[in-house]
C-alpha cells in the first residue's frame, strides 16, 4: 500500500512539474524575452560599461608623487640629527586641452557601443519574428503533412479492398502503397524541420540547453498584406545605427588625431614643499615644461591617427553605400512578396482547391484513375504550402524593412 502510495504521488509530482514548464508565448512577448534574457545582448551591454572604463582610465592623471628628503646628517648620528628636511610633492599634467579633445574621442567611443547596442537589438528583434513566423511555418506544414497521410492511408484501403473485391488491379494498389510510403517520409521530415525550427527559437530568446521548457506560441501567421511608400521610409536609413556608429567612429578618430597633434605641446609639471632648516620652516612651490625635443615618435602618432581618420571617413561612406543597396534590395524583395501572396490570394489557392474537388468527385465515380487523382491531390497539398510560405516570406521580408528602417511597419 505505501509503495502504491509512494508511485502515485511520483506521478502526480512529475505531472504537476511537467505542466509548469510549458509557457505560452505571443511573438510581443518573445521580442520581450528575448531583449531581457538573450546573452549577446547583454555581452553588448556589458561592452558600453567597459568603454566607459577605458574613458575613466585615460582621464585620470598620473598619479602624484610624494617624497621626504634629509640631508646634512653628521656622520655616524641617527636621521633625526638632519640639517635639513624637505617634504613636497608634484603632479604632472598634460596640456589642457589635450583633456578637452581626449574627453571628445573617448565619449565618441561609448557613444558608439551605444549605437552598436541598438543595431544588435534591432538585428536581434529580426531573429526572433524570422525565428517565431518560421515555427508558426513548420507546425503549419506539419498538419499538411498529417493530412496527406491521413489521406493516402485512406485511399491505400480503399484501393485494397478493391483490388480483394476484383473493382482494380494490383498497380494500383503498389502505387496507392508508395504513395503511403512517401506521405510517411515526408511527415518524418516536417517533425524534423519543426524541431529545428524550435531550436533555433529557443536560441535566439536565449533559453539554456538544460531548461525543461515546452513554448506553445499563441499568434497566427497573418493573411493580410499591406504596401508601404518607398519615399516614406528611405529616410530612416539616415538614422539608421550602423550608420550612427560609423559617424561617432569618425568623430572619435578626429579628435584623437587632433590629440596626437597635442603631443607636441608641453606638459605640465607642478610642484609644492615644505622644508625645514636649522629650525626654521620655508615653503615654496614650482611650476615646469616638459617639451618633446624628441618628436619623431610623436610625429608617426599622428601620422597613424590621420590615416584612422581617413579611413573612418570612408567607412562613413561605405556603411552609406551598404544601407542604402540592403534598403533598394529589402523593398525589392518586399514587393515580390506582396506579389507572390497576392497571386495566391486571388487564384492559386482557390483553383487548387476546385481542381481537387473536382477530381475528388471524379474518382469516387470511376471517371478518373488513381493516379490523377494523386496528381490533383499532390497539386492541392503544395499549393497550400506555397501559400503558406509565402505568407511568412512575407513577414520576414516586413520584418527585414522594420530592421533597416526603425519603424515598426
């Protein structure tokens, strides 16, 4: 009884466990998940908080030096039988407005992991639609592939019995007999895809290996298909952040060469003592000019830092030249998929479905042999997967232009 007792409860624990490890999960809420949970993002993150280090760090001068001097000790007499005693202390500092362009290219810095950060999230947003519409696809396909099945079984009995009952040959029902065969492949291979498909999403939402965790997405892939101006939104590639990382790029390499050129300029070392001799205290202070009398090492900085800031202007203009062909190319294939659908939309789709109603029909009265009806069902079951695709093409393709431009579409 208590063994019996004991089983029970296992049972009830594993299920009740089971069932809290299914999460539903609308494609709002993935984007959410995955903004919160993914680790490249927060790698991204944890790159601005870096650079606000390095920023930190190359502010900060050099540390001040301390000393304490003792002189005119009489020979063989403690150190506290000196002459003279000097306490001081000096602080060396660069020219000050080597601060004022070092602050400009290091805040550009950040400023551009900030950027980077951003471009991240919107590729990252992309992902997941691409991601999510893609698990939508394959659990759509595999109910076509279970409905093929179920409707090759069925017409491989019905051949069977026919061919006991003499009503058809043994052809037929070989044929009837591979058609099954390839229904089951193909069922085989949508489960596989779908599994894939899963994993991919549970990837990029950022869940780990071991986490038990069953996603049940709530959304639909939508059959509605909208047209957006071409005029209306190039403008966001301007504001674009690949761009924006490119331009602070820029402005940091700019005044990082304007820093090298601070590097001919003297620095400043300021000092301050207190001493004391024969019992009397004085105090004093100087000020010094530490000029570079060796500049060749100075000047290939700033040959470097102008070459860097050549080529972050150039890469300005690539990134430019690059957003703007993935833009013309990304409303290109938009409107091929707005197209495609439509097609489907308008006469595919419905002409698929007469033809196999009509041969459905025809089959069942002995007008048409197997085989065509196999053609007319094969031509329904793949037209409705190329709607099917097509719809989410479509909604990749959307969220491609959303990516590029920053406007949710």
């Amino acid at each position: 009884m208590k063994v019996l007792l004991l089983s029970l409860f296992l049972i009830i624990d594993f299920s009740s466990g089971y069932a809290q490890t299914a999460r539903t999960l609308s494609l709002a809420e993935a984007e959410t998940l995955a903004l919160k949970q993914n680790p490249l993002l927060r790698m991204q993150y944890d790159k601005i908080e870096a650079q606000k280090g390095v920023y930190w760090l190359e502010m900060i001068p050099e540390n001040p030096e301390f000393g304490i001097e003792v002189e005119q000790i009489p020979k063989n007499s403690p150190l506290k039988r000196y002459g003279e005693k000097r306490v001081y202390v000096s602080q060396s500092l660069d020219f000050p407005t080597n601060y004022i362009f070092r602050h400009k290219s290091l805040n550009a810095e950040i400023q551009r992991e900030r950027f980077r950060t951003e471009e991240f999230k919107r590729e990252l947003i992309f992902q997941v639609k691409q991601a999510y519409f893609n698990v939508l696809l394959q659990e759509k396909l595999l109910g076509l592939a279970r409905k093929n099945l179920e409707l090759s079984q069925e017409f491989y009995d019905r051949s069977k019995r026919s061919y006991e009952l003499g009503e058809t040959d043994r052809l037929t029902v070989l044929k009837a007999k591979v058609n099954l065969g390839n229904a089951h492949k193909q069922l085989n291979g949508e489960e596989k895809n779908l599994d894939a498909a899963i994993a991919r999403l549970r990837q990029v939402l950022g869940f780990k290996e071991d986490e038990r965790l069953k996603i049940v997405l709530t959304d639909s892939i939508p059959q509605a298909i909208q047209e957006y101006s071409y005029e209306k939104l190039k403008p966001g590639i301007r504001i674009h952040p690949a761009l924006k990382a490119a331009q602070t790029e820029q402005l940091a390499a700019l005044n990082a060469s304007r820093l090298a050129y601070g590097g001919f300029l003297p620095q400043i070392s300021l000092s301050y003592f207190k001493q004391k001799i024969a019992d009397q205290d004085f105090w004093g202070g100087g000020i010094s000019l530490s000029f570079p009398l060796w500049f060749f090492g100075q000047k290939g900085r700033v040959q470097e830092q102008n070459a860097r800031f050549s080529m972050a202007r150039y890469f300005v203009s690539a990134e430019n030249l690059r957003l703007t062909k993935d833009f013309h190319q990304a409303m290109a294939n938009f409107q091929k998929a707005v197209n495609e659908v439509r097609l489907y939309q308008t006469s595919l789709l419905s002409e698929a479905q007469e033809v196999f109603r009509i041969a459905q029909k025809s089959y069942s009265v002995g007008e048409i042999g197997y085989l065509q009806f196999i053609d007319a069902q094969q031509t329904l079951i793949n037209t409705q997967s190329g709607y099917l695709r097509s719809l989410t093409n479509y909604q990749i393709e959307k969220a491609h232009l959303t990516k590029l431009v920053g406007e949710e579409l």
